[in-house]
C-alpha cells in the first residue's frame, strides 16, 4: 500500500549487485541530483555516513518490478537489504525506509549518459548514481501530481521494538 514521504530531503538508493548508486533531492523536492557510488559489498558504513551528511527525511530504495507488474527475479534480495537498512537506521533514530518501483531506470539512465556522449566503460562508475536520479524523480513526480507511491518498510527487527 502506498504511503506518503515525508517532505524534506529524501535518498534514493539504487542496489546493484556490485555498485549502490545514491541520489538526494532538495528540501522542496525540486531536483534529484547524484550523491555517490557504493561498493555493495560492505556498505553499511558509507550509507550511514551519508544519512549522517545529508540528514534525509526518507530512504527510497529501488524495488525490482517487472513490465508486468510484479517483483523481479531480485526482488527477495532487495527487500531483505531495504529491511536491514531500516534496522541499521532505526538502531541510530535515522530516517525511515521505503520500496519504490524502479522499473527501466537503470535502463533509461544508461541511455542518457549515452545520449550524452559516454562510452559503456564511461558509464560504469555513475550509471547508478542516474538511476538513484531516476528512482527520485519518479517520486517527486508523482508527489507533485498529488500521488504517493512506495511502502515503508518495516525492518526485521520491529517487532522487538514494539
């Protein structure tokens, strides 16, 4: 079910298997912009340092969702990290969690970092980073249209907190 974010400065984080691409946004929501590139391997640390920099009022993570509608083939993987996340931000008072649709962002932002002159090999290290600009815009889109979209995750560890 979908549920309003909070206004403020948002996060939007794109999860590769490899590379975690960050974007933010304004405090009005007017623009997402790239923020950085994480190793996926161990980013705990760099994401909480950057919730720490950025002080958002949400994290918005990509959710795998096929053409058709419903979750991809990496969709259990993402929401378990969205999960962890949640639990690792929640255990430092941070900010909440939220899954959004990401269908064809990293598709659509290869093609514009193409369309704007960069080789593959150019793209690899900020091709996330434009998908994160993509999950982020895809949200304040739909909040200037007066949509929500998105539901907030509850970490595996809210129930002990209740």
């Amino acid at each position: 079910m979908a549920e309003a974010l909070p206004r403020g400065v948002r996060l939007a984080v794109d999860w590769g298997s490899r590379r975690i691409g960050v974007a933010a946004c304004d405090r009005d929501g007017a623009l997402a912009y790239p923020v950085a590139t994480v190793d996926a391997l161990d980013p705990w640390d760099r994401l909480a340092d950057l919730v720490t920099e950025y002080e958002p009022t949400a994290v918005v993570v990509g959710y795998p969702v096929t053409l058709a509608g419903t979750p991809g083939l990496a969709a259990d993987r993402i929401a378990g990290l969205a999960a962890e996340l949640a639990d690792r931000l929640a255990a430092r008072t941070g900010p909440g969690v939220w899954l959004v649709d990401e269908r064809m962002t990293t598709a659509a932002a290869a093609r514009q970092l193409h369309a704007a002159g960069r080789t593959s090999k150019q793209q690899r290290g900020i091709v996330d980073q434009q998908a994160a600009v993509a999950i982020l815009d895809t949200v304040l889109a739909a909040e200037r249209a007066g949509q929500t979209i998105g539901s907030r995750v509850e970490g595996r560890g809210e129930e002990e907190r209740s």
